[in-house]
C-alpha cells in the first residue's frame, strides 16, 4: 500500500494569503500553490481540501528523504506550534515550485508560439485567396 503524507503552510505574503501544499510519496516530494486571497478561516481552508485536493496541480516530484518514527506527541505538538510561528516555505518547496513554475512557462511558450504560426499562416492564405479573386477579375 502507498503511503502518502502532506502538510498545508498557509501564509501571508503582500497582498495575498498563499497556502502551499506539500505531498510526500515514494516518488518524492510534490507542491501546489494557491492563492487564497482574503485570510481564510479554519473551516474554509478544510473546505477547500475536501472539494479541491483532488483538482490540485501538484509539481513534478523532487528526491526526499524520509524519516519512518515514532513521534511523542507533545514533541509533535511542539513543532506544529513552532511551524505556525515560521514565516516562508522550506527549500525543497521552493524547488518543486520553481520547477512547476519553469514547466507552466515552458508549455505557455509552446502554446503561444503555435498560435503566432497558426495567426501567420491563416493571414497568408488570406492574402493568397484577396490575390486570387483580385487575378479572376481581370
């Protein structure tokens, strides 16, 4: 059976509040980010898992180890405390982000471009076809 583990940081970074999603699985660590706007509520933000988790875009995956213990509760209560005083993201989040953010941009210019041949070439057998109908008179 696959284990899958993730966390939601949501935080606030002029104007907006962003929560980023961290999926670890065997393949290694994914992101998502997402823009909330206005500071969401608790209720809203589990809301929002339920209807959207599945609907999420998540980064390719980066190589990440991880760590099989047992945890002391009040260990882990600790450091859910202390992970809802730190501001940002962790560094592998930030690469997972980057590298989505580099394949969108990729696939944006790819798109972009056939558009631009598709624009050219339809003017061209426009212009082609006002020449035809230009020689046909005459």
């Amino acid at each position: 059976m696959d284990k899958e583990s993730g966390t939601l940081t949501v935080f606030f970074q002029e104007p907006f509040w962003i929560g980023v999603f961290e999926r670890i699985t065997e393949e290694g660590l994914s992101v998502c980010k997402v823009t909330f706007g206005a500071e969401p509520k608790d209720y809203e933000v589990a809301e929002f898992i339920l209807k959207n988790y599945y609907r999420l875009r998540f980064s390719p995956a980066v190589a990440t180890e991880v760590k099989e213990t047992k945890r002391n509760p009040k260990r882990v209560h600790r450091q859910v405390r202390k992970q809802m005083q730190e501001n940002g993201i962790g560094t592998k989040s930030q690469q997972a982000l980057k590298l989505q953010q580099e394949q969108m941009k990729t696939e944006r210019r790819s798109v972009s471009r056939e558009q631009r041949e598709a624009e050219k070439l339809r003017k061209f057998e426009l212009k082609q076809q006002k020449k035809k109908e230009k020689h046909r008179g005459r």
